[in-house]
C-alpha cells in the first residue's frame, strides 16, 4: 500500500537525519549530545508507534492525527530550541 510506503520512507530518512545529526554532535562534543538525542529518540518511539499500529490496523486516523499535529509542534519546538542551540555550537567549531 501506498502510505505503508511513504511511512516507511519517511521513517528511514528522519533516521538516518537524526543519526547524522547525533554523529556531528558527538564529533564536536556537544555538552547536550544525550538529552538532544533523547528527544530524537522519543520521537522515533512515538513515530514508529504510528507507522506500527497504521500496519496492524489499517486506520488511517491515528497517522493523520499524528502527522497534522504532533510532527508539526514537534518539529517547531525542536528546531526552535535544540537544533538552535546545536547550530550554534557546531558552527561556532567548524
């Protein structure tokens, strides 16, 4: 099926984003490098929930709440504060 698909695209890519990210932060000894990949991978938990129970049960709902309202607010509070901060001191290095 299609968004069977396009999930497991989405959760790959966010995956390996999320690893490069922690990769650089580790590289550059980034005093947060735990909680940020915390967050990381609370989000991943909590996607891979959705894509899960989307493959169990085939109810489109739950993905669409997901994705119209917990990844938005996630993204926005995440790159407004962690990434921010992160951006910060890995430029600040390079």
């Amino acid at each position: 099926m299609l968004l069977t698909q396009r999930l497991d695209e989405l959760f790959k890519h966010t995956t390996e984003h999320f690893a490069g990210e922690e990769q650089l932060m580790a590289d550059c000894h980034f005093p947060a490098y735990a909680m940020h990949k915390g967050a990381h991978d609370l989000f991943l938990r909590e996607f891979g929930q959705v894509v899960a129970a989307w493959k169990s049960n085939q109810q489109v709902g739950p993905v669409g709440q997901f994705m119209r309202q917990h990844l938005p607010a996630w993204l926005k509070q995440h790159i407004g504060t962690m990434d921010f901060v992160t951006a910060g001191f890995v430029a600040a290095r390079l």
